[in-house]
C-alpha cells in the first residue's frame, strides 16, 4: 500500500469512527431522555402527591395538571409566592406549599426556603446549605432525634428547629423531639 493510499484509508476511517460514535451517543441520550420523561409521569401524578400530602395531614384534590403546571412555574423561578400560586391554580395555600416541598423532594426543582410568615419561598444561603449538608446523612440513613443532637454535638436541637421551620428538609418533620420520615412513595 502506497502512502496516498495509506492516508485516504486513515481519514476515512476516523471519519467513520467518529461518527459510529456520534450516532450511539445520540441514541443513548435519546434513551436517557425518554426513561427521564417517564420517570417524570410516574412521580408527577395526583397519587403520589396525595401520599405526600398525608405525610404532612393535610387533604387535596389536586390534580396532575395543577402539579404539572406548579412544576413548570417552580422550575423556572426561585422565589414564588404561596397565596399567587394558590390563587393561580385555584388550591389552598397549604397546597402550594406542600407542592413546591413535593417538587423538591422528588428532585425535580432546586432547593429553597419556605417562609410560611412571608407567604414566599427565597434563595438558600449559606448557612442553609451547609446545615442540609451537616445533617443529610443522618436523614437519608433515617436516625432518631436524640441520636442526631449526640453525634452533633452544642446547638443542634436549634439548628433542627430552623431545618424544621424552614422546611429545609422536604420529606422529614420534626415535632415534640421526634423526627417523622415519609419514606418511600412506592410503600
């Protein structure tokens, strides 16, 4: 094989060799987009939603399209007010608040703090971040209350309380120094 031989097979086959990959991870991302959309219906739904807003005793008839809509307008804005968006979507306060919790529990929006007195959500700072982060181990592995104030030592039960009332950690609530966990919506 000559040398311009020898090239012209060099070039054609990287082109080809690029594009075999250029075409999988076109498929692939196709795939991940589509499981990613189903997983979406799945946990966009009334029911799912209903066993959250158990967990927090609160009723609702909300329905798929009110959650869908509640998603696309929390996915783009940070702060929201709770009394526009139940005045928007003709639900309860309560409702709104629970959705936005919903949304974020099930990942599908960015954390952010509820202030239930100034009926908004705002933008987490930096002690916020860092008490989700100092304390989310001991959620996700679901330890008691009285563990999680001895592993962490002064002022946590106040660091709890704030996580508490800012609703900091969707899912898990606090009363009377016992921690409730909402477990998985599939039980």
């Amino acid at each position: 094989m000559r040398l311009k031989e020898f090239i012209i097979f060099i070039i054609i086959f990287t082109i080809i060799y690029f594009l075999s990959f250029w075409i999988y991870d076109y498929i692939s991302n196709k795939k991940a987009l589509k499981k990613l959309n189903e997983k979406k219906e799945q946990l966009l739904t009334k029911e799912k939603f209903k066993i959250f807003c158990n967990f927090y005793n609160v009723n609702t008839e909300v329905n798929s399209e009110v959650i869908h809509a509640v998603y696309i307008n929390a996915k783009d804005n940070l702060i929201l007010s709770f009394s526009k968006l139940a005045e928007l979507y003709n639900i309860s306060k309560d409702e709104a608040i629970l959705l936005v919790l919903y949304l974020e529990y099930i990942g599908f929006i960015k954390k952010r703090a509820i202030l239930i007195d100034n009926d908004t959500t705002s933008l987490l700072t930096e002690y916020d971040n860092s008490l989700i982060t100092k304390y989310a181990l001991y959620f996700n592995n679901k330890f008691d209350y009285n563990t999680i104030i001895q592993r962490t030592g002064l002022n946590s039960d106040k660091e709890l309380n704030y996580l508490n009332n800012k609703f900091l950690i969707p899912g898990v609530r606090i009363i009377n120094s016992t921690i409730y966990y909402i477990g998985d919506l599939n039980d």
